[in-house]
C-alpha cells in the first residue's frame, strides 16, 4: 500500500493542516510517511506545494517523481492544474473549484473547469460552500480532505481520529464542526466519483 500525494493551493488555505490530519491519520494507522517541506510563498496569496509520501514499508525519498504521483489534493483550481505533470496515469486531482484571483492574468473560470474535466479521475469541488454549510467557510480545506479520503488507503476512521487530536486543543466545538465538514466532503466523492 502506498499513497504518494501532492498538497497544491495559496498560502493560508490551509494546506499544512490537511498533511499534518493524514499524517496523523497514517501514523495511527502504523504506517510510515514522509513529507517534503512547503514550497513556494507562505505568505498568504503565495503558491505553495508539498509532497506527502505514505507506505506500509520504509520511504526512501520525500520527493514525488513526474508522473508518479496518486493523487493531486488542490485547495485552488489553478494550482491543482499546474502540478498535473506530476500526476500518474490512473491518478485523481481532487481539487476545489473557488479560484484565488491573485494575480492580474488569471484564467477564466471556464477555462479551468474545462482542463480539471480533460483528467481522467477527477473529483471538482465547491468545498468553499461546503464548508460554510458546515459552519465556517475556513474549513474548506477540511472538506478537501473529506473529498480526497475516498482515495486515500487510509481508514476513514483513522482520519476523523486525525482531526480530533489536530483540532483537539481548540475545544470540541471545532472539532465537531471540522468532523462535519469532513464528512461532507467525503460524502460529495461517494456521490460524484
């Protein structure tokens, strides 16, 4: 079993968040992980990618090679289609669909959808909708997640345990809701697969 994963968005959507509920996720489940550092400006408007290597047997390298990789998880259309090159042949960009304009010459949002639909296996999301329905539009990234498990040879149980101990400290007010927002996402896969 192996899952090698790319993490795309803008930094503050979250990214970091979603590695470290599946890292969790994997630890619990006994399996290695390895994850490369975040590429790209932190700061908030800034691209920003991360590889996320998992295994039930020892990881040599935290880098994903071009068109190996299992799946693509973008919190922002346009970044999910700039690592594309990355994908592998029977992978799935699972990616939301509410674009970051941040820049002046940003593509047309038919545009986009209409190169995310040329992927073979792809999930497009409204995750940002999705997680105002949950109770805050700061959980779309958690909807991302719930949309990307269904991919994922992780437990969903050992995923929403993830979320507990990484949202834990905040009160179960928020875990409660980051729960919510999982599950929905998860439940937009099942239905759009």
């Amino acid at each position: 079993m192996k899952n090698d994963i790319i993490l795309a968005g803008v930094g503050g959507q979250g990214i970091l968040s979603i590695a470290a509920a599946i890292g969790l996720a994997a630890v619990n489940s006994n399996m290695y992980i390895k994850q490369a550092e975040v590429h790209g400006m932190s700061q908030r408007g800034g691209d920003v990618q991360s590889h996320l290597r998992i295994s039930d047997k020892p990881i040599a390298s935290d880098l994903i090679p071009a068109g190996k990789a299992d799946m693509i998880i973008s919190v922002e259309p346009m970044e999910g289609l700039r690592y594309l090159p990355f994908l592998g042949e029977n992978g799935w960009l699972v990616t939301n669909i509410t674009p970051f304009n941040n820049i002046p010459d940003y593509p047309e949002a038919d545009a986009l959808m209409a190169k995310i639909k040329e992927v073979k296996n792809h999930i497009a999301i409204d995750a940002d909708a999705l997680a105002k329905e949950a109770g805050s539009s700061r959980a779309s990234n958690i909807v991302m997640l719930g949309a990307a498990s269904l991919f994922l040879d992780i437990p969903f149980e050992k995923i929403e345990e993830g979320i507990r101990q990484l949202f834990g400290r905040k009160g179960d007010e928020i875990v409660e809701l980051n729960l919510k927002a999982l599950r929905m996402g998860r439940e937009f896969s099942e239905k759009n697969r």
